[in-house]
C-alpha cells in the first residue's frame, strides 16, 4: 500500500474513533445520537470494503473528506454557532418528543447525502487532481452499500405490522425519500458543482441555494406527527457508548424542490 493510500485509510480511521466519541458522549434518544449511529455504521462498513472499490485510496479520502463537514456541523453546534442550514433542523429538533427516531436518522441522511456529498466529492477532484468522472464507477457501489444500511434502520426503528394503522402518516411521508434517489440527486449537484468551478460566485450561490432546499426538506422529514417516539436502539452493526408549517414542508417532501442546472 502506498504512503498516500495508508494515510487516506488512517483518515477513516480517525473518523471513526470521532464517531465513537460523540455517541459516547449523546443519550441514546438524542436526535444526532440516532443519526450517529447509523453513520458510524456506514463509515465502518465503507472501511471493511475499501479493497473492493476500484481506486481504494481515493474512496478513503472521500469518505474522510464527507464526514468531515458532519463533524463540523457537530463542532459548530458545540461552540454556539449556527451550523449550515442543511443541518439546521436536525439539531434544532433532536430532543422533539413527537419526532420518530427513524425520521432523525433519514434527517441525517438527507442532509449529510443531499448537501455535503456533492462539495466532498469536488473537494475530493480538487485534492487529487481528477475528474467527477473518475469517481463515479466508485460513487455508485456505494449505492448498495448505503441501501443495505438504510434497510437495516427502517426495520429496526419503524413500527412493527400491529401498529401500522397508527403510524400510517409516518409511514407515507418516510416512503417519499430514498437513498437511491437522494445519492442520484446528490451527483447531479455534484456535476453542476465542477461545472462551475471556474465561476465562484455561482457556484457559491448554487451551494447556498442547495443548503437551504436540502433544509427546508429535512425540516419536513421531522415534522412532530404526534405520534410519540419509539426508543431508540443500537443499529446493526454500530458500536455505540452510552451515548416550519405543515402544509408546505409536506409539499417540499413530495416533490423534493432542489435546485437544478
């Protein structure tokens, strides 16, 4: 392995040890924690698999450079600061008691996916010196990867068969995200991104635009239903420490309202 590529794995590393600490340091309920979770089970997964992407360092370095802006948001947070709107409802809401555990985890998803992917992966291009292109045979296996994960939360944290009836709104407004989509979205930006990377000042305005789309769609995704909140458990896989109005975010969540080239 070369020295970039040992360096590029020990960033995943790091990350994980920082994930670890922060659901340490979370109540399990906790909003975030949830999200955590999930992302620690995701980035642990990416780090078992790196051998099996075609350009395994630049994977690395992606995968660090993403979580990278997560772990901002966090510190943001911790120092009394306002993190990226993107963000904003996640931990604006974390401790709502009518929010379902599963609609903080897809939060997260949605805003770390939506947002932060498209900049960490022209970030990446940048750092190494290659096109969106190179990565994109990359950016898709994780596609699977990132379903297994996201089936794995679904099951675990919605309701089971016998409360359905109950928990149908929150059933039907979940069912109109998914990964495959957000991450599709995700490359789209991603490529409006590089093409404008001559133009700071549209490309600045396309991103602040994006933030507050991918915002103003999380904030819906945690929209309180009423419902009460399901306790929220370990996710498969993870290793954890003890760790706006209705009408017009519903209708942000059907028809998802991101910018377009």
């Amino acid at each position: 392995m070369s020295t970039r590529s040992t360096a590029a794995v020990r960033g995943v590393d790091a990350v994980v040890r920082r994930l670890r600490a922060i659901a340490a340091g979370l109540p399990p309920a906790d909003g975030v924690a949830v999200f955590n979770r999930m992302y620690l089970t995701v980035t642990q997964t990416v780090r078992s698999r790196l051998d099996g992407f075609a350009d395994p360092a630049a994977m690395a370095v992606l995968d660090t450079v993403f979580a990278g802006r997560y772990l901002r948001a966090v510190d943001a947070v911790a120092a009394r600061r306002r993190p990226p709107a993107c963000w904003r409802p996640l931990f604006e809401l974390r401790a709502h008691p009518q929010v379902h555990p599963v609609q903080f985890a897809l939060a997260g998803m949605n805003a770390h996916i939506q947002h932060d992917l498209p900049l960490a992966v022209v970030d990446t291009c940048r750092r190494l010196g290659r096109e969106p292109d190179h990565l994109a045979g990359d950016y898709r296996r994780i596609n699977d990867l990132l379903a297994e994960v996201e089936a794995a939360v679904r099951e675990q944290l919605m309701p089971g068969p016998d409360a359905l009836e109950r928990f149908e709104p929150l059933t039907h407004r979940l069912g109109a995200w998914s990964v495959d989509t957000a991450r599709e979205a995700a490359w789209g930006s991603t490529q409006v991104l590089w093409e404008l990377r001559g133009r700071p000042s549209a490309a600045a305005a396309f991103g602040t635009a994006l933030d507050g789309a991918v915002g103003l769609l999380g904030r819906a995704l945690l929209l309180p239903l009423g419902l009460g909140a399901a306790p929220a458990g370990p996710l498969p896989g993870a290793r954890s420490g003890p760790a706006g109005g209705r009408g017009g975010a519903q209708d942000q969540l059907e028809c998802s309202g991101l910018p377009s080239a």
